[in-house]
C-alpha cells in the first residue's frame, strides 16, 4: 500500500522513502490524514466512489467490481477482494475524519 500510495519507491529492487513520505513520517495526525485521503483520492476507482459518497449517494460491492473491471485494474475473483478493499477504506476515512473533527 504504500508503494502504490507513493510513501515509497522502487528502483532495481531497492526501496527508499519518497519525499511524501518523509512528509507523512514527520506530521502530525491530522497532516497525516490530509496527505493518505489525497493519495487514496488520487486513484480512479477511489475518487469516483469518495465522489458518491460526499454526494450522499450510495453504492454497492458490485458497482465497485464493475468500476475496477471498467479500470482493467484486475480480473478473476481478484476485484471483488479489491472491492472490499475499497470500502474499508471508505470507512476508515469517514471515521477518521469524524475523529479529527471532534
């Protein structure tokens, strides 16, 4: 996950720390939060569902399999895991966000 949210990168199989990551290492919670929730909405099939979400629209496991089938982002029995995915971190953001309100 970090990988993919930019934390860190690969280079012929050496991994270091990006500069976003050595900015999410030294912030605090709440900068900490603003800069994964800009990762994670930088991903296609996240922004579309937090777009739906901030709408108050809802959506379904199955209309997150089709986005990330639509993306080519995987395939087999592998998007609805992704899908799962999704939400939790639907949720956890919602949660966190809530937190850092309050």
């Amino acid at each position: 996950a970090v990988l993919w949210l930019g934390l860190i990168e690969r280079d012929r199989g050496k991994i270091s720390i990006t500069q976003l990551g050595l900015e999410f290492v030294r912030a605090d919670r709440a900068r900490r939060f603003k800069i994964l929730f800009q990762a994670v909405a930088a991903t296609p099939v996240f922004r579309e569902f937090i777009r739906r979400k901030l709408g108050g629209k809802t959506f379904s496991p199955e209309e997150i399999v089709e986005e990330i089938l639509a993306k080519g982002y995987a395939e087999g029995s592998t998007p609805r895991r992704r899908a799962q995915t999704v939400i939790a971190w639907l949720n956890w953001l919602w949660r966190e966000h809530a937190n850092l309100q309050s």
